[in-house]
C-alpha cells in the first residue's frame, strides 16, 4: 500500500514585541520551552524531519519545522497546537513541501 504522508513546513517568526531581547520574561522563555518539548514528541512520533531557527534576534529572525502528517487538517492542528503560535508568542504559516534532497537519505522526486 502506498504511503499517504505529505510533508510540510511551517515557518514561525516572533511576534514584533519579542524582536528586542530585553521584553523576553520568564513566561515566553516557558513557551519556548514547552514549542521545543512538542518538537521532540514529533521526533520521537516519527514525524518531524527537522526544526531550527536563523541565529540572531531581529526583523530577519524565522524558524522552520518540516515534517510528516497524513493531510492538511493534520499539518494545520499540528502547527496551531505548536505552544509557540497557541501561546501567541510566533506567528506560523503553513505550506506543502517535499525534501528533495538530504544528506543520508534518497528522495523520490
């Protein structure tokens, strides 16, 4: 039977008041704790292909998440449900993706 995963990517990028690093408080540092905790469920669920952020904090700042889900209602709970974007911290877009190519691995384009 043929696989029916899609991949996607979400990119987040943090809301404009979180751009400078003295407005960061203990409580968005909390957040960004429980985004990096459902990232490793999504690891370890055999979902998530790979996460990371741009290094710095500034107009320019966004992270990815490119992952697995079985539709796009899935994708869409997934990254709604990421604590960052429910929390309101990160804004969130979602698209359709597919790696076409990763160190360790073949891809059928």
């Amino acid at each position: 039977m043929e696989n029916r995963e899609k991949q996607f990517i979400y990119v987040l990028k943090p809301i404009q008041r979180l751009l400078k690093e003295e407005n960061w408080t203990e409580k968005e540092e909390a957040i960004v704790e429980r985004h990096f905790v459902k990232l490793q469920e999504l690891l370890a669920e055999g979902k998530l292909i790979l996460a990371g952020k741009t290094e710095g904090l500034d107009e320019k700042t966004f992270g990815i998440v490119v992952f697995k889900a079985d539709s796009e209602e899935e994708a869409l709970s997934i990254m709604k449900n990421d604590p960052g974007v429910a929390e309101g911290i990160m804004t969130a877009e979602l698209f359709p993706y597919r790696v076409a190519l990763m160190k360790g691995s073949v891809s059928n384009v």
